[in-house]
C-alpha cells in the first residue's frame, strides 16, 4: 500500500488537529471528511483543501478509496461509528476515552476483529517527544526499578459543549482525561495490569454548567508493585498545566510537557486551536513551536499509518482502549462508594457517570 488514505469523521478540534498532522505523514493523505453540520463541514473541507465531504459518515465509509477511519465524534457515538467502519471493511482510529460503557468497548474490539481490520486507541501521550524521552530513561533503568508514576494534566475546561452534557460524554474529567493518565502510567510501567483504584471526585468550579466531575484525584495500584498518582482538572485558571513525574530506586525525572521549549506568552484575544471555541488561549499561556507536534499527534498517526501501511501491531490497541475504560469506570466506583476497588472490575453501568452519583 503505497498511500494510505484516510476519512475523517469529525469537523471540531481534534480533527483540525488530525487533519493538519496526516498533511505532515509522507504517504498518509486526508480524502474526505463527514460532519452532521453541512455549514461546518463544508468550511472544514474548504480550509483544509479536502475534496469530498457527507454529512452522514456511512457515505464516507462506502467509498472505495478511503483505508481508514479516524473518528473525531463525542464519546456516545464511537461505538456505532466503529461498527460502521468495520462493516465497511475500514481500519478504524478511535480517540480517547473509547466509549462510554465496557460492554460499547467490547462490541468495537469484536467487531474489528470479525471483519480483520485494526482498533487503534489514540493516546498520544504515548508519542509526545519529552515523555517518549522518559519512557527511554525508564527502559535503559536510569531510574532504577520505578515504584511512583506522577501525571496531571489541568485547564479550566472543555472546548465544546458536548463535554459537559454527561449523556453525551459519560462523565467528566476523570473520563476526559483522566484516561490519558491511566494510559500513560501503563505505557511507561511496561502495561502491567492494574490492581485497584482509589478515586475522589469533585465538582468545584462548574457545577452550573455540568453533573459532571470537575476535579479528580486518582491513586491507581498495579500488580508489578508500582503506582500510579494521577491528577486532573478541568477548574484550573490560567493556562494549560501538563507533567509528570516518574520515581525509582535509582532516581527521579520530572518533565513538563509545556515549560521548557515554550514561550510565555499572555493574550486577551487567544490563539490556536482552541480560541474558535473557546478562547482557551486567553490570558497566560504557553506557546509552542509545533504544538501538535509537540503534544505527539503527527508522531501517532505516522505510527498508526505505518502499522496499517506493513500490517503491523500498534502500540495502543482497541484492548488497551478498553483496559482503560474499566479502571475509568473502577475508579467512578471508587468515588461513588468512597473506597478501594480491586481489579478485574466488571459492570453494566451505561457509562462511568452513573457509578458516581
């Protein structure tokens, strides 16, 4: 396969993003796009020089030149859109967090399965150049035998609106990103499999906007020994925060994924990504040289590309999407019931937001 091409579904943030990342993969092309909004994907389609555009995504799925799928959608709609793409024949990239229920998780990765096509879980923290760069200090044991993983990731929230409705999202920062965290401890610790969970959920700044969680704390036990603290927030003022720690016997490495290789920047109007919005930008920032590349997107996809391009085995699966999903949703439990919940953690729980409140 000499080019492989991709449709996406989605016409928001993530897949301006995504869509600016493949441009940058050799041999990788966006082909078309699909958006239920005919005014905002048509302007999608014309900003980023895409061809075709649908308003109903199982058009883009029955074309004959689209090889993957990336779905760009709110969380209540990758189960469905998944199905769809495996259906259709189509390898699939599905953002984070991968659905809202285990059983939705279970219903993508056998599907996918059944039809022979890749489940790629999108978590580019995975990918992102300073915590690949740890992951090589963990791995050579500059650190030792790691015992502590540290990671947080703060703002003061979501850039569109679906995100607080919990019937679309399934609950709230502890699924939105809260699974980064999850994903990333695992990642670095080997994948070890996860013990039990102790969590505390709060709603401390936008309990008028949401029934959802705006400040999670959780501590995460895994069978090699080691834990992992993680931290997130969506009631954090000024700016984006992002870093980790990670604590061995043989030494210690912090690494901000923001401060280090950025410019202090502050705005009243914003930038970026996300002042179309939001205006997430306004007021103190940190500005990045190649800020997508920065937080590992370009990097995820050309690896995702190349796994599809040589038939070759992802680093994050769709089974790593779901391991995720079930400590998101023992770690809603956890808060819910306010104690420890021991792992493997199964529940019919229509999404994570239900086991809190």
């Amino acid at each position: 396969m000499d080019t492989v091409r991709v449709g996406l579904v989605g016409s928001a943030f993530i897949c301006t993003i995504h869509c600016e990342s493949i441009r940058q993969i050799p041999g990788a092309e966006v082909v078309a796009v699909a958006s239920p909004t005919e005014a905002n994907v048509s302007k999608f389609a014309d900003r980023h020089g895409v061809d075709r555009w649908y308003t109903d995504y199982r058009e883009l799925m029955d074309l004959d030149d689209v090889d993957v799928v990336l779905l760009g959608l709110p969380n209540d709609l990758h189960c469905d859109a998944t199905l769809a793409a495996a259906a259709a024949g189509k390898h699939v990239i599905v953002e984070k967090p991968m659905a809202p229920s285990l059983a939705e998780c279970d219903r993508m990765i056998d599907a996918c399965d059944r039809a022979g096509v890749k489940l790629m879980y999108a978590e580019e923290l995975c990918f992102a150049p300073k915590y690949v760069r740890l992951k090589q200090l963990v791995d050579e044991g500059a650190l030792g035998e790691v015992f502590l993983v540290k990671q947080s990731e703060k703002h003061d929230g979501p850039h569109g609106g679906w995100f607080w409705d919990v019937s679309r999202s399934g609950g709230g920062v502890m699924l939105d990103m809260g699974c980064h965290g999850i994903e990333f401890a695992r990642w670095m610790l080997g994948k070890p499999a996860i013990r039990s969970i102790y969590c505390d959920l709060k709603r401390n700044m936008h309990a008028d906007k949401t029934a959802g969680d705006d400040t999670s704390i959780v501590i995460v036990d895994f069978a090699n020994g080691a834990t992992a603290y993680i931290e997130e927030s969506w009631a954090k003022l000024g700016g984006m925060d992002d870093r980790a720690e990670i604590h061995g016997t043989g030494g210690v490495a912090y690494a901000d994924l923001l401060q280090g290789n950025s410019i202090q920047t502050y705005s009243t109007t914003g930038y970026g990504y996300a002042v179309e919005k939001s205006g997430g930008t306004r007021g103190w920032s940190y500005t990045m040289y190649e800020e997508a590349w920065n937080y590992g997107f370009p990097q995820e996809l050309e690896h995702f590309i190349d796994c599809v391009r040589n038939d070759r085995e992802p680093l994050e699966t769709g089974r790593d999407g779901r391991v995720v999903m079930e400590a998101l949703m023992a770690a809603y439990a956890s808060a819910g019931q306010g104690r420890r919940i021991e792992l493997p953690f199964e529940t019919d729980a229509a999404c994570p937001h239900d086991l809190w409140l």
